[in-house]
C-alpha cells in the first residue's frame, strides 16, 4: 500500500505505523507512541505494518 496513514488516536498527526488488534473495538492504525502505550493493554497484540520507512 502506498497510502498515507494519519494515526486513528483523537487530535494525533503522526503517521500511522503500527497495527492495533484490539479485541473489544475494531482494529486501527496508530503512530509507534500510542502504540507503546495502548499494546500495555491485555489482550491487545501490535503489528507493525510492512510499508513504513524504520530508518
């Protein structure tokens, strides 16, 4: 995928890195801080997406 992603956390700007598999709401894309945070949670798995630029 070549589109870009905004993270799906309210008011944040950053591109969107991260997969979050969240298993009481819907899946949605995060930048890599909310997903520190959020991945804390039980139950939660993060998956990195494969068309983010690491470096």
């Amino acid at each position: 995928m070549t589109d870009i992603r905004i993270c799906a956390e309210n008011g944040c700007k950053r591109s969107g890195a991260v997969r979050l598999h969240v298993p009481w709401a819907d899946d949605r894309v995060v930048c890599t801080a909310h997903a520190r945070v959020l991945v804390q949670q039980e139950g939660v798995v993060a998956e990195p997406l494969d068309d983010v630029d690491w470096t």
